[in-house]
C-alpha cells in the first residue's frame, strides 16, 4: 500500500498548485512499498539496469524525509548556505508572482537587457517590498549601488564577495526576506535531486543547461511558496533511448516571518519523447519515473 508523498506539518496550508510550463500537472510522489505489477520487456540495457541494486524496477521505493531533510538545511545560518553564490546564476531566471492568483509582480526581462546586478537588484527589493520588511528594503536602496553598478560596461568583480559584503550592513540574515533566499540556492534542492537519482538509477540522466528556474509566490506576508523547476535528459547514447523529463521541487514557508517550513512537494510533470522511441522504450521509462507521475502528467512527442 502506497501514501502521498507530500509531507506538510501541522498547521500548513492546502498545497497551491503552481503555474508550469504548458500548465503541466502533477501531484505528490507516491511511495510504493513492494515489487511494481506488470513488469514490461526490456531490451539488453534495461535488463541489466533492472538488477542494479537501487531505483529497479523490482526494488522497493527508494524514499528521504523531504520535509525533514529540507528543512534541516534551511534552518542553517545564513552564512553557511551557498546563498551569496547562487543567487547571481539564479536571479536572472527567478520569478515572483503575487497573491492567490498568482498575478506576475516580477518576472525575468528578455535575455541581454539587464546585467546580473539588475536581476538581484529586482529580485532583493521586490521581496523585501511585498513581504513588507521596511527596514530591509531601506537598506537595500541606501547600501546596493555602494557594492554593485548597473554599468554594462563596468569592470568585473567578485558578485559572491560583493554580496557577502552587502549582507554584512544589510540587516536580511534573520528576515522574512532571509529566509526566502535560503531557499534559492542548490542545498536547499540537494533532497529532491537525490530523491530523483536514488529512484531512476536504471535510466540515468543528466541536466540540461540553463534550464534551472525558480518561481517564488507570495501569497502573503505570512505564506510564501518556492518553486525550482528542472529539467534533465538521457545520458544514454542510443538515439532509441532519449528523453527529457522536467521535475519541479517546492517549499512552503510560513508564520510570521516567515519561521517555519511546512511543507515540501517533488513531481515529474512534463516527459518528451523524440519520435524516433520505440513505444516499449517510452513505456520502460515511464514505468520507472510512475511513482512521481501522476495520470495526468504532460507527456509530448516530437
């Protein structure tokens, strides 16, 4: 017997479902507790990677504490998460939507017309505005431009350092504000990526590029919902083997001030297939990616 893999503590709000490419649907990963039923032929590759020893298609689910594993890392110092490093890659390709809606507030400009310190710069004081942190947005305009120009043709410097320094008069390590930007970096999605790799050892995959985005909701100053998409595709050299599939990892933060993490989700909602996979190929891999699909998940053929 399975259960919803979605866990959520006490006194956490209904999961809002959040707005994904081509409105791709998914629901919580399903642990599955034994041997899955109807097994499916494999060709040479995926026979011998059905006898690995995790993630087959007859080993049990191969399942982490999200929630618990998450939430550790979260409640790290600010100082001890990889934040400063980060947030410059993912800035540019972070999004922030309003209310219950979901209305866009703040969304990445066309690539190439806003330099790295821009979309930090949008990102920083977009969330300190709307999370209504008066004294950390304060800061930020006073403090920004004394560590960062918006000069294209400025010269380079250290954005990690720049930041860490910027972080130093800025009072945001223990803020509302803070503690959304402990979820925007990659420790904060070390659970889910993990969770993915334990379970689809059969059909190894790597990441694509430039295709990590994060979408932050503020549903209020008091909810707020963090959304890293992903996609990865097929190291698998076999033309009749390839696929992308696009998972999504989200974080609930809530409380005044947003203290505690309630809850925390992983899903599969979108697979491609090249017309060149043979059925019983596409039918292998989705058999191994089921426990985090749900019967309504965004498949395409091109």
């Amino acid at each position: 017997m399975g259960c919803c893999w979605s866990r959520k503590r006490k006194g956490g709000s209904t999961h809002e479902r959040s707005p994904l490419l081509r409105q791709a649907e998914s629901v919580s990963v399903v642990i599955s507790t034994g041997d899955r039923a109807g097994d499916t032929p494999y060709n040479a590759w995926a026979d011998k990677a059905n006898k690995d020893s995790v993630g087959s298609l007859k080993k049990s689910f191969q399942a982490i504490d999200l929630l618990e594993n998450t939430s550790s890392k979260w409640r790290k110092n600010f100082d001890d998460l990889p934040i400063c490093g980060d947030l410059p890659r993912l800035a540019r390709s972070t999004t922030i939507l309003l209310g219950e809606k979901g209305s866009t507030h703040s969304s990445p400009p066309p690539e190439g017309t806003h330099t790295v310190e821009m979309h930090v710069h949008r990102v920083l004081h977009t969330l300190s505005r709307e999370l209504g942190e008066t004294s950390v947005f304060d800061s930020l305009q006073q403090h920004f431009t004394t560590y960062f120009t918006m000069d294209n043709n400025a010269q380079q410097y250290d954005m990690r350092a720049q930041l860490t320094r910027l972080f130093r008069v800025v009072p945001i390590q223990s803020s509302a504000t803070g503690r959304v930007l402990k979820c925007i970096n990659q420790s904060c999605i070390a659970g889910p990526v993990l969770t993915l790799k334990m379970n689809l050892t059969a059909i190894p995959f790597k990441d694509c590029n430039n295709s990590w985005k994060v979408l932050v909701r503020v549903i209020s100053q008091e909810s707020v919902l963090v959304t890293h998409t992903k996609r990865e595709r097929s190291m698998n050299m076999d033309p009749l083997w390839q696929f992308e599939f696009e998972w999504r990892a989200s974080m609930r933060l809530e409380g005044q001030g947003l203290l505690n993490m309630t809850e925390v989700t992983l899903h599969i909602g979108r697979v491609i297939f090249p017309s060149s996979t043979p059925k019983e190929n596409k039918e292998v891999v989705l058999d191994h990616m089921r426990p985090f699909l749900s019967p309504k998940y965004n498949r395409e053929d091109f």
